[in-house]
C-alpha cells in the first residue's frame, strides 16, 4: 500500500516539474517556428512557459454506425445490399446462359442455331464482366 502511495506522489511531482518546464520558440533557416523543450544554440528565441500555451478544446468524435448495422438498417428497410444485387444478377446471367446452352443441344435450323450462338457469346461477355 505504501509503495502505492509513494508511485503516486512522484508521479504528480514528476508531472509538476514537467509543467513548469518552459517552451523555446524559435524560427529556423526557412523561416518555420520550431517548438522546443532545449535552448537553440544560435539565433534569437522566446521562453515562455508551459502553463501561456493556448490549446484546443478536446471534441468527442460522432458515432460512426458500423457496417453490420448499416446491413441491419438495409434488411430492415426492405434495401438490398449491393452485394446481394449483383449475386442476384449474377444468377439470372447464369439461368439464361444455360438455357440458352440447353437450346443450342437441340436439333435446330441454321438461322436458329447462329442467332442462339450469338446470343450465348453476348451473355458469356455480361456474364465475364460483371460477375468474374
């Protein structure tokens, strides 16, 4: 308990002594202030110290909801999530691709098959594009 006490208290005057500490400033070569705890060797400074500097309000950070409950909100408000549209794309392209597959098995005409080639080359590129 006692070493307890005794952490503390140097604790406190270590924090007393570092607040009592003064602040250097100084410009450099390029005409930029430089803060510093340590004396400049050379050039002219100010001391001032530590208790004259003005600091900013410490603002509390807004909420930020996080992704699960974003999802939440969407299945909640009936939205889908873009993930879930484009997978429900993705299986249309897929259901057209074979049945167009499933057609062109079949005995058909010339026209016919060259039309439904065609039509199974398109969906494959829509398919490659926006699935894969």
């Amino acid at each position: 308990m006692k070493n307890k006490l005794y952490i503390t208290v140097a604790l406190i005057a270590y924090c007393q002594m570092a607040l009592s500490q003064p602040i250097y400033v100084s410009k450099d070569e390029h005409g930029n202030f430089v803060y510093s705890d340590a004396r400049p060797l050379e050039g002219q400074y100010e001391s001032s110290p530590l208790s004259n500097v003005q600091t900013t309000q410490w603002v509390k950070t807004p909420k930020i909801k996080s992704k699960h409950k974003i999802q939440q909100n969407r299945k909640s408000s009936g939205q889908k999530s873009r993930f879930e549209e484009r997978r429900k794309t993705c299986k249309q392209l897929k259901k057209q691709l074979d049945k167009i597959e499933f057609r062109l098995s079949k005995r058909n005409k010339a026209a016919a098959f060259n039309n439904l080639k065609e039509k199974l080359g398109t969906k494959r590129k829509t398919y490659r594009k926006s699935c894969t």
